[in-house]
C-alpha cells in the first residue's frame, strides 16, 4: 500500500503523550507509548528503508517486497496469520514510503504476542517461489495503472516530483516506473529482503494497553533471538544542486475533467531543518492554504476569486532528506492555470513585505494544535506519526516539545519560511485537458 498523503499526519504531525523506548542487545528499537482507553493494541514493525533505498533500474522494489511480505513462511503459510486475526476482530495493513516501510496490526491486547511472534518469524523467514512473485508482479502493475497511469493528476505528481529533484531517488514514484516493475524478479525481492529487514535496522512500536515493561519483555522473547546481519546501515544518495530556475511541466489529457496547478517547492524536512525551520514551514502550510480561513483561499477563492480550491501543504513526516512544501489549487472559470500560478506568486510576494497579521498567526497556532490534537486521538494515526517521526531522523524528546515550537515560532521564522518559497527554486505541475486523438 502506498502512504496516503490526505491523512491528518500529511500536514501536520500529533502532540506527543509520554512514551518509553528501549534496545534490544541486537540493535532492535523498541518505543511503547500507552493508551489504556481501551484494550487494544497496535503493533507496528518499521523498517528504516523505502523506496528512496531501491537500486538504480529496480524502482518499485521496496513496495514489492511490502507485497510479498504476506505471502507466507514455513511456520505461518499464506493468509494463516490474517484469518486469525479476522477471528479475534483485528486488522492488518502494511504501507511503504521513500523512507520507511511499515507493517501493523490492531488487536485485542491479549493478541500482542501472537503479532510478535509473526513479525519476528517473517522478518527472516519470508519463503517465495517464482509463481506467487509473478502473480504479485501483476497485481502491483495493475494498481500503478490505477494510481497513475490512467489517472492524470497522479502522472503529473511523478513528473512534478522528478523535475524538482530528478538525481535524488526519492524523485521517483513509490510504487516505480512501469517498465522497471516488469523486470523485478524474485532474486531482487529477496537480495532487497536480507538487506534490510534486520533488527538493527528496525523499530517495533507499540501502541496501546500495554505496560512498556511487559511489551520490552515480550519483545526480548520474540525479536532478541534474530541475530543482526552486521551489514552497516549507513547509506547516501545522490543530491541535486540548488535550482537557480523555475521549471514548469505540462501534462495534457484527454481525460482531464478540470485544469489542476501543482507547484511543488523542495525545503527541509523536520531532521535536517534548522532549529524552528521545519515548525515555521508547518505553521505557514496551515497560514497559506490549511482550511477556508487561509491566506491563499481569501484572497484568491473568494476577494479576487480567480480559484474555486487553493490549499497548501508541508509533508513534514514522509522525508528523512529535504522534503516538499506544494500549493494545489483549482482555477475559476475564465482563469488560465499560467493566470493562477502568477496570482499565487503574487500573494506570496505581498506577503514576504507586510508578513502574516499577528491575530492571523495566533488562531493559526490554535488551530494547528487543536487539530492535531484531535488527529491524536486515533491510535494508529498516533502511531504512525511516531514511527514517521522515528523513521525519518527525529528523536523522542523532538516529538514531546512539538506543541512548544509550534506555539514559539516567530514572524521572522515565517518570513524565513516564506524565502524558501521562492518561484525560481520551485516546479509549476500544470495539469490540461487535450483534445482526444
């Protein structure tokens, strides 16, 4: 499953709630952050790779192997393992990002160990033959039609992304280029599958009616057995230079039902921002675009209005390299997509003079905090947004102080945020309707 980029942690990440972390002697983290509101649990295995991590010609492969990690082992064949979970009234899923991969389950609390055991049996033992890798392989082709190939908004996503930073993996799509998913073969499944699923290379997080203690020792029980492969973990990437000219790219559809802006910005992500950088970027994604009250949405929907929709958004948790800043936005009846695109350059010019009204900034904090506050309430979204978090370079006590940064960033931090805003280091995704053939 690809990570979706609608949800609450998209745009902005969760208060923190106290939460323990540990270290298993063969290098596994162990993070338990309790909710004792129900008896439930979620147990979530991330592993610190994604699609960023996939070998140059071999795109895709990251999200394949999230595919063949439910094609069973020795001791839990295929699909054993999810009809018990439907019997206790648990649920399962597995996403992948460019960073991370994860896998999870919610169940009753008294079902944890049985989560334990399949993951660790699974994180070694996954068993593949050549049939169910070639089935899998056609099932994955068939969902990148749908989420891309025949879906016009998704193409010029990827051709945003590979124009703003086409060296770096992360500029490729997720799920992979169409062409290189038909040559992924089970011997690249497994080569990826010893490289990184390792405990060293893994966090377990637990959320839920759990004791951090008992889950710390189930842990030991369950994962503490599997040996560290002792490969270092440390990888780099190729990075592109600063852009010093904007770059616009045009997809033209028949399909297409209504013109789309897409302006895609590179800017730092939480771990590598300087201190109060990556807050200002969130709080100023919420100021532009982040609900009807926004900068952007009163003054080009309804003052001007030369946009029926305008939204902007920090992708503060998928990244643990430079990230992404984009403003969408939907042009009115009789506005062309260059008109709109100028409109939104123009309000961020005025804004870089006169910066945000003081009252404007105070609700925006307010807001931000309530809503995700709200979001926190949902114990997989909560733990998602850690193990994002933990994924991507963050730490513990990062995550404790989030409300404080949000609540003590400053109009010149907004104004700084504003810069990296600039039109000559971002990409313009114009999205138009063709006449058909």
């Amino acid at each position: 499953m690809l990570p979706n980029s609608s949800s609450p942690l998209s745009g902005h990440t969760a208060s923190a709630v106290p939460a323990s972390a540990f270290r298993l002697d063969n290098g596994m983290q162990v993070v338990v952050i309790p909710d004792r509101r129900s008896p439930i649990v979620t147990h979530m295995v991330w592993y610190r790779n994604g699609s960023a991590d996939d070998p140059a010609g071999k795109s895709g492969i990251a999200h394949f192997l999230e595919h063949l990690m439910f094609k069973g082992t020795d001791a839990h064949p295929a699909g054993t393992f999810s009809a018990l979970l439907a019997s206790v009234g648990g649920e399962e899923n597995a996403f992948t990002g460019w960073d991370f991969t994860a896998y999870y389950q919610r169940v009753p609390k008294e079902h944890l160990p049985t989560c334990m055991a399949y993951e660790a049996d699974r994180m070694r033992g996954l068993v593949l033959d050549e049939a169910v890798v070639a089935t899998e392989r056609a099932v994955i082709l068939e969902e990148r039609s749908m989420v891309a190939d025949a879906n016009p908004p998704g193409l010029l996503g990827e051709a945003v992304a590979l124009a703003a930073i086409p060296s770096h993996p992360a500029g490729r799509p997720i799920i992979g280029w169409r062409h290189e998913i038909e040559s992924l073969t089970r011997a690249d499944a497994l080569a990826y599958y010893r490289r990184f699923y390792t405990p060293e290379n893994a966090l377990l997080l637990v959320a839920g009616d759990a004791e951090p203690q008992a889950v710390l020792d189930l842990a030991a029980g369950a994962y503490g057995a599997i040996p560290p492969s002792g490969v270092p973990l440390a990888r780099s990437h190729p990075q592109d230079p600063p852009s010093r000219a904007h770059r616009q790219v045009t997809l033209a559809d028949p399909t297409v039902s209504e013109p789309q802006l897409m302006r895609l910005h590179t800017v730092p992500s939480p771990g590598t921002a300087a201190p109060g950088e990556a807050e200002a970027l969130e709080l100023l994604a919420f100021l532009l675009g982040g609900d009807d009250t926004s900068v952007l949405h009163t003054r080009l929907a309804v003052e001007r209005p030369c946009a029926t929709r305008i939204q902007a958004s920090y992708w503060s948790a998928y990244f643990a390299g430079r990230s992404r800043f984009y403003i969408n936005g939907l042009p009115a009846p009789g506005t062309t997509l260059e008109e709109l695109d100028q409109a939104v350059d123009a309000v961020l010019g005025d804004l870089r003079e006169t910066g945000f009204e003081a009252q404007a900034v105070e609700r925006a904090k307010t807001q931000l905090v309530a809503n995700v506050l709200y979001a926190r309430d949902s114990q997989v979204s909560l733990a998602n947004w850690y193990g994002m978090a933990l994924c991507c370079g963050l730490r513990l006590d990062e995550l404790a102080t989030w409300q404080a940064r949000i609540e003590a960033v400053t109009p010149e931090a907004l104004g700084a945020a504003l810069v990296l805003l600039d039109r000559q280091g971002g990409v313009s995704g114009h999205l138009v309707r063709s006449e058909a053939a």
